[in-house]
C-alpha cells in the first residue's frame, strides 16, 4: 500500500509512518517543518523515518498548492492521511490567522489533491476540541458539536463539514478522526506533559490550570497510531454498511471517528504519576482556568471498536514511564 502521510515531522504522523514502514508499506511525507517549536526535534522525526528506505518527504506547506499537489501526484497513494496541521489550543487565540492559512486552505489543497489522484480514502485528523462546551460525557460522534471555544476547535470543525461535502461531490471516502489528549515518547514541546516533565526535572514551576481540577482523556501515541492504521481499511461506504453506533452520512461516504482511551483521568492524578516517575516533587504554581480551555474531556471509542475491533488502552501511568524514559535519553538528563 502507498500512503501519503501530512506531518511526518510532527509527533502522530511520525508514529504513524513508522507503524505503516514496519508494516512494509511504502509512504511520503510531506511537512512544512514550521518553527512553532524547536525545529531539530522535527529533523531528527524525520531523520529516523528516513533510515527506511521505504520512506520519502516533501518539505513544503500546505497552503502551497502547487507543491502538494505535485508531491502527491508524484507519489500516486492509494490513500492519504491529513495530519498537518497548526496545533496547540492556547497558541490559537494569540495567532489565529495562522489557524485558517494552515488548517482550512491548507485542508482544502489536500482534499483538491486527494479527489485529483483518485485515492480510495482519505482520512483527516480532527480533535477532541470540536466538542467544545459540551457536558454530556462520553463524548460520542453522534453528539451535535456546534460549541466550539476556540479558533483551533472551529477550523477543526470547518474541516469536518467541508470533508463530508467532499466525499458527496466527488465519492470519495472520507474519516474523519478526533484525537483525544495523545502523548507519549517524541512529543511537542507545547504539550503538558513535556512541559511538567521538563519543569520537574529542572526544579523549575509547573503552572496547573483550574487548579487541577481538570479531567482529560489521555491516549498514549501508539495506540493513537494503531487506531489510524486500521482505519485506513475500515473506509465508509452506503448507508446499508453502517456498524452499531455509526455516524455514518446518509449523503456521502463519510464518517467520524473518536480515538480515546475512554478513561477520565485527573489531572493532578496524571502530575502524580509524573513525579513518581522521576523521583521529585513539582513545585505548583495553580492558576485559574485559561480561555478556551475545557474542565473535562472523555471519548466513547466504542465505534472504532466495532469498526476495527480495536480499543486503545495503555495504562497513562505505563504511558508516562515511556516518556521520561524517552525524556532522560532525549536530553541526556
């Protein structure tokens, strides 16, 4: 299988094309490698990836459209997975333009480059986000999702109207999936647990919002990266092969999907496992709750389930101890 992978310098579509090459797949990157954060951890993403000789890139951004749809011409990919993106919730309301450059013209050539080389699916990546003030936990796909509280969540959402218009005027597949609070080993910089590790480690404060008084559903990255995987041959069809508890359109061959441990963790729960990990209290610098931030996060991933017989279920205390083992070698710390 030929697959077309956006963002194979970021975190998942690092994990994922490393999953799909040991498979013995072959798959192109394409990434603008965009200094949100420190470039080298990107390069060095890559550089793995590139040790495969099953692996090629593109480094160039998506809102070039003449470039992505030449790399993915090139490549001719039985099917493309949309993980580019500008991440991070808090960056959103400081730079908002960036969001829509990126995440929804950007989506937009991808989708234009998807219908022009016929692929058999495309699968595009949405967040947890799109939930927005949503109370009603799980969250389940069925849910409407029209409360989005930040830009970051409304270009997400955005992608997912304009990927079921997609797959109605042209047919093709399309899932869409919201990842709820991944991490693991080769994470961003910008993500708690990176900054929690780091500050620990240093003697440095952590700041903890809401006072910790906050839930998330972490999934740890492998397991985000297997659910993808086996996606890619789960695409959506007519109405007549929906599963139980599908959302599929009656309109087109389109879906989404959650991808969750489907487990309410505490956030102060999760710090604990960190410290316990590296042998040393934070010091905690509590803060009330930032703009745009949710209290609580939690999937029901009971539709990948039944679509791929897959649950992701990594224990976060076991995922946590991969990080700082991740961290320590990384840093030589």
């Amino acid at each position: 299988m030929r697959v077309f992978i956006t963002g194979t310098a970021g975190f998942i579509g690092f994990h994922l094309a490393r999953l799909l090459l040991s498979e013995g797949h072959q798959v192109a990157g394409y990434d603008g490698m965009t200094d949100y954060y420190d470039v080298r951890l990107k390069q060095r993403r890559h550089a793995m990836l590139h040790q495969n000789p099953g692996f090629s890139a593109t480094e160039a951004m998506l809102e070039d459209e003449a470039a992505l749809a030449t790399a993915v011409a090139e490549f001719a990919p039985d099917v493309i997975v949309h993980l580019a993106a500008q991440a991070g919730v808090r960056y959103s309301l400081e730079n908002p333009r960036a969001y829509v450059d990126s995440n929804v013209i950007g989506t937009l050539n991808v989708m234009e480059a998807a219908r022009a080389a016929e692929v058999r699916h495309l699968l595009m990546a949405s967040t947890s986000s799109v939930y927005g003030a949503n109370e009603d936990m799980p969250f389940d796909e069925r849910q409407k999702a029209d409360t989005q509280l930040t830009i970051y969540a409304a270009t997400k959402k955005a992608n997912e109207s304009m990927g079921h218009a997609w797959a109605h005027i042209h047919g093709l597949p399309v899932t869409m999936f919201r990842f709820f609070t991944v991490y693991g080993p080769w994470g961003r910089p910008d993500m708690a647990l990176f900054k929690f590790t780091k500050g620990i480690l240093e003697g440095t404060p952590i700041d903890i919002y809401n006072n910790g008084e906050m839930w998330r559903d972490f999934t740890y990255v492998d397991d985000l990266a297997r659910g993808i995987r086996l996606l890619i041959d789960a695409a959506p069809g007519s109405p007549e092969t929906a599963v139980e508890g599908d959302n599929l359109s009656p309109a087109a061959p389109f879906r989404v999907v959650n991808i969750g441990n489907s487990d309410k963790v505490r956030l102060l729960d999760f710090i604990d496992a960190i410290e316990a990990e590296i042998g040393r209290e934070a010091i905690r610098n509590y803060m009330p709750m930032q703009t745009g931030d949710v209290p609580a996060t939690w999937a029901d991933a009971s539709l990948l389930q039944n679509l791929t017989g897959y649950r992701p279920a990594t224990p976060f205390r076991e995922g946590v101890r991969r990080f700082v083992e991740w961290y320590r070698d990384y840093h030589d710390v």
